[in-house]
C-alpha cells in the first residue's frame, strides 16, 4: 500500500492510499464525518485490493490531509479535492472507476457528479449515505447524529468530546468486532473539532445531480442505522434512475465492516455488471 497526496484547487494536500493491481477497474473509497481512510480497516482494504484499484482518500481536514481553514461549505471545493485525487492517481476520462462514498462521503462523490459528471465514472455505490444537507429525503440523519452534534461533538474541551463520540462510537455499529469499533471512536476523536463543525454547518441539495445520473447506482443501508436513517438510502435509490437499494439486515452504520462478506458480494456483482 502506497500513501500519496494530491493538491487541490486551493493548495490544500489531500492524502490518499492506493493498492491493487493497478491495471484493475478503479475504485474510490470516500470515507464519512470525522473519519478517513483508515476507517476501512486492513482486512477490508485487502479483500478489495484483490479485485480492483484501490484509492482510499482523506478528505480535507481528517486523516493526513491538510488540516485547511476554509473550502467545508463549498460543493465546487469538494469536487476538486475529488478531482485532484482522481487526476494524481491517474484516473481520467473513460477510466470506469466506481465511486463510493460512506455517511459523508455520499455528499462529497454527489458534489463530484454535480460538477464534473460521468466522464472518468462506470457506477455510483452509496453505503450509509447521505446526499444532502437540507430538507431533502435523501438527507435524513437519525438521533445519533442528532444527539452527538447537540451534546458536544464540537467542544474543544477533551471530556466533552470523548463523551459526546463515545456514544456516537458505540451507535455506528450493531456487530463487528471491537478492533474496528475502537478504530472508528479514535478516528472521530482525531478529526479537529473545528472541522467536525465546518462539515455540517454547509447546505447543499443533489436531489437533481441524482435525478439526472446515467450511470448504475448501488445504494447500500443497514436496516438499524441511527446515524442514517434507512429512509435516506431508499429515497436516494428511488431519486437515481436504475438505482438499486439493498438492506442489510445485521447492521447499523458501518455494513462494509458489520457485514463484510455481504458487503463484497454486493459490490462484486454490481462491479460485474458495468
């Protein structure tokens, strides 16, 4: 595996992992709030490395890339961080790569398809995701985000935070084991709290960009999501033309981790048929 950095539109370093076979289909990994690209894990990173080209990236602010003090409100800021990836790892028009965004992530790869369309994209996979932040359907947290926002995800006070994620931590997942569930905690406690806040102060509405996407769509939700209500999976599968919704009956908000050979399968036979 091979951690590399782009740079953005504003300069900002976006850091991003790479493994597989490098003639393979590409595949984007755009991780959620307060996370990065560990959150995958090594096990998952692997499997996936064994059928595609990887490229897990940080999104600005988590992870290794830059910690910048502006660009979280901007939907054009956050497709060019996508696109300074996508041109750093070499892929360009027509290279039939698979984006999949997780939580956050969902908005981010619609911020991408809103600006920059299909050209270098064979299939959109949604897990967990949501594509807004308004009053769209396809943009319906649950109480986990509700409550870890309200009581203190953005303090900058130490025992506030640990407290306010902790619970948001153990909401994230239903099974799987305590390795990965201590890996996502450390993750959102590592994100600066100022930048946990800029993600979610933003408004952005992809009701149209999803609306109008020609390419296959997998959208991915676990039925017992508290983050992510399930509601904002299946309105984001019935916004996307030929979007196709799988529940997964086990988890929470982490299926690829909850769920793990589930997860592959579904997204082997998705790949299969682009």
């Amino acid at each position: 595996m091979t951690i590399a950095s782009a740079v953005s539109s504003d300069g900002a370093a976006i850091a991003y992992r790479t493994l597989g076979d490098p003639a393979a289909r590409p595949l984007l990994l755009v991780h959620g709030w307060a996370q990065s690209s560990a959150c995958w894990g090594p096990d998952l990173l692997a499997e996936l490395a064994t059928r595609f080209r990887v490229v897990a990236m940080d999104l600005r602010g988590h992870g290794h890339s830059t910690v910048a003090a502006e660009g979280y409100d901007s939907a054009a800021q956050w497709a060019d961080d996508v696109e300074a990836v996508l041109d750093a790892a070499g892929i360009g028009d027509g290279a039939g790569a698979i984006l999949l965004g997780w939580s956050y992530g969902g908005i981010v790869v619609s911020d991408y398809l809103a600006a920059r369309g299909e050209g270098r994209v064979a299939g959109l996979v949604l897990c967990g995701a949501v594509t807004s932040i308004s009053r769209s359907a396809g943009g319906a947290v649950g109480p986990a985000m509700i409550e870890v926002t309200s009581n203190g995800a953005f303090d900058e006070r130490p025992g506030k935070a640990v407290a306010a994620l902790a619970s948001f931590g153990t909401a994230m997942m239903r099974r799987g084991d305590g390795t990965s569930g201590q890996r996502i905690f450390g993750l959102s406690l590592a994100t600066p709290p100022a930048v946990r806040q800029k993600l979610l102060t933003r408004r952005v509405d992809n009701d149209e960009t999803l609306r109008a996407l020609t390419i296959p769509a997998l959208v991915i939700h676990g039925e017992h999501d508290g983050v992510v209500l399930p509601s904002a999976g299946q309105a984001n599968a019935e916004m996307i033309p030929g979007g196709r919704y799988v529940g997964f009956a086990e988890s929470a908000h982490a299926p690829f981790i909850e769920e793990t050979p589930k997860f592959l399968s579904e997204l082997d036979a998705f790949a299969a048929a682009l």
